[in-house]
C-alpha cells in the first residue's frame, strides 16, 4: 500500500519525463544519498559498529564504488549501445598510468631533434580527469573496428588492446617512471589544499565523483545521444536508414564509456590501491566487469550497482555463513564456489532475464504498484 502513484498528477512536461516520476522512488533516493553522504561519515567518525573499524570502509565500500562507476561506463559501451568490449581492464590501465604520469610530470626526450617536451606535475583531479580523456582517445581508436565488425569479433578487438596494453605497461618503463620492480606509487591526493588521506575521506571522494558521474550518464542516456546508441543496439541497419550515424554513435559511446572507465582507474589505482603494477589491471578486471553488468542488467544504470554489489558480497557472504554454522570452507572451496555460482547465475540470467538483476527489481515495483489487484 505505500508504493502507489495515486493522486500523484503530473502537470506539466518536465515532471512526465523525471527520472523518478514516483515520489516514493525519490524519498527512497533522497533517504540512500542521505545515508551515504552523512549517515556513514558520522558512523565512522563515532567508531559505532559496523564502523567500528577501517575494514568496511576500506575492503567493501570503497572498491564498490570505484567498480560500480567502472561498470557504469561497462554499461553504456555494452547495454545502451551493444557493443561487446573485453578490454575495460586495458582502459582502466590507461587512465591509471595516464593520471600518474601527469600528476608526477612528464618528461619526453627528443634526443633526435635536440630537445625534450616536459610538462610539470599537474593537480591530481586534473590528472585523474586527463586520464579519462586519455582512455576515452585509445577507445576512440579501437572503436573504429566496429564500423566492419560487430559480436564476437569486435570482442576479439577489444580483447587485443588489453593484451597490447598490459604488455605496454609492463615491457615500457617510461610510464613507470623507470621504477626498477615496475611497481608505482601514487601521488599525494591533494584537492584545492586539502590532503584526503583517512579511509572517510577517500571514501567521500569516490562517492562524489561515483554521484557525479552516474547522474550524467543517466540524463545522457536518456537524450538523444542515449536513444541513437539503443537504435545501434537494437538493429544498426535500420538505425542507419532513418537517419542515425553508426559513426558518429558507436564512437561516442566508445568515448563516454573509456573517459569513465579511464576515471574509474585512476580512482582504483590513486584512492584505493596507492601503489600498483600492471597485473592489477589485468583481463581478470574486465570479465569481473562484464560479469558485473551481465549480472547486475545490461542497459541499467541501477544494475551496474547491483552487480557490483553482488560481485564484492557474494564472496564475504560465502567467507561468513558457512563459518557461522560451523561449516568452514578453504580459500580454495570458496574460490571454486565463486566460479560456479557466476558462471551459473550469468547463464541463468541470459536464458531467463537477460536484463539482470535490475529488471527483476523493476518487476517488483511494478507489482507493488498494483497490489493487491492483478490487473
């Protein structure tokens, strides 16, 4: 009886095109970013459990964040234009090393020309941001395959720039700043004067930029831009006839979706590892992306949440509950379960729902909208 849109009257444009034209939704979104933006902080500030340590914020929450924002732009190349992309580790990887790079100063040596281009050490959010732009241009350039190829064959493209680009990253030692073990540690995270180094910090970080982000691709996908990448998804020959560019489309979502993946790296690697090597972004990253936005819903802003929710717990969740009904489990038992859970689910979820979790979760509201009558 609480989740009914009676009396709810909608006068004018604006308010029938809302992301959430229910106000129920919009309390339930305004109690959630209340909840993350203050409800956490004050927890943790007050050590009140489960914040009584560093462990939630620092295994769960923030790897979920960075991930969900990873699998946002998963989502926008894979479910809003159809595109099949194994390389969102590869694209991680640039944004990573691109952002280190600027924010420790490059310097490029033109020996041959008798001079050397050097660019001092830039902020960091403006190195975070130049390493998107700087995955968003490799995407670009490995977009361009899917003008001929589509399916399994562009996958096979995407899946070449991540053995091309983990290769770069661990045979070129420039982009490592000659490190001797090829390991990288990040700059200071300064912004505008403030240090964010405590967990609570980092994790209101990622949490405004995961905000950020995800409002922008979804008033993206629902404008024009959003409805020529659906039309490419749908049936590209006919996208073409009325009108739609395959050009134009299929290389600005490979644009979109690499600038927030190229975000969502230097994230992972700057707030949430501080030192990394290039295994750290290897093809094992992006099956757990995919497998994010499979499992979460393909086409889903919201999945893209749940499947990262899904991905970080279900291995917590299989660590706890055996041990609490006396049932322990090895490292290796729980390895394997994890496997054959989401290669089982994934199946499960492509035969019967291929839109994921989160249209099962639409189902349900929409349920809820007319219980108890069927109609």
């Amino acid at each position: 009886m609480l989740y009914r849109e009676a009396g709810q009257f909608k006068t004018t444009y604006a308010e029938d095109m809302a992301i959430f034209p229910i106000r129920q939704d919009r309390m339930a979104l305004a109690i959630l970013l209340g909840i993350a933006f203050i409800g956490v902080p004050l927890l943790a500030d007050f050590d009140i459990w489960p914040f009584g340590s560093d462990y939630l914020l620092r295994a769960i929450l923030l790897p979920f964040l960075i991930l969900a924002l990873a699998a946002i732009g998963v989502n926008i190349l894979v479910g809003y234009c159809g595109q099949i992309s194994l390389g969102s580790g590869a694209f991680m990887a640039i944004g990573a090393y691109s952002a280190y790079k600027l924010g420790t100063g490059v310097h490029i040596p033109l020996a041959w020309l008798g001079f050397a281009i050097s660019i001092p050490p830039l902020p960091v959010l403006l190195s975070i941001l130049l390493g998107g732009l700087a995955a968003a241009v490799v995407g670009i350039l490995f977009g361009i395959p899917s003008l001929r190829i589509k399916g399994l064959y562009l996958a096979v493209a995407t899946l070449a720039a991540q053995f091309f680009f983990d290769w770069v990253f661990l045979r070129v030692s420039w982009f490592t700043n000659y490190a001797p073990s090829g390991s990288v540690n990040a700059p200071t995270l300064d912004f505008f004067g403030l240090n964010v180094g405590t967990p609570i910090e980092r994790y209101m970080l990622c949490l405004i930029f995961v905000t950020v982000f995800a409002v922008l691709a979804k008033n993206l996908v629902r404008g024009n831009l959003g409805r020529q990448w659906m039309a490419i998804r749908d049936m590209d020959i006919a996208a073409e006839l009325i009108g739609i560019r395959p050009l134009y489309a299929k290389l600005t979502a490979f644009a979109v979706s690499s600038f927030i993946i190229g975000v969502a790296g230097a994230l992972w690697a700057f707030v949430y590892l501080g030192s990394w090597e290039p295994l750290a972004f290897s093809i094992d990253r992006s099956l757990q992306l995919l497998f994010m936005v499979i499992i979460g819903g393909l086409g889903s802003i919201m999945g893209s949440f749940v499947g990262a929710a899904f991905i970080l717990i279900l291995p917590i969740m299989l660590n706890l509950i055996p041990t609490q009904l006396g049932v322990p489990l090895s490292t290796e038992t729980i390895t394997h379960l994890e496997f054959i859970i989401f290669g089982s689910l994934i199946c499960y979820l492509l035969i019967k729902e291929p839109h994921g979790f989160a249209r099962l979760i639409s189902i349900g509201k929409e349920k809820l909208r007319l219980w108890p009558f069927p109609y």
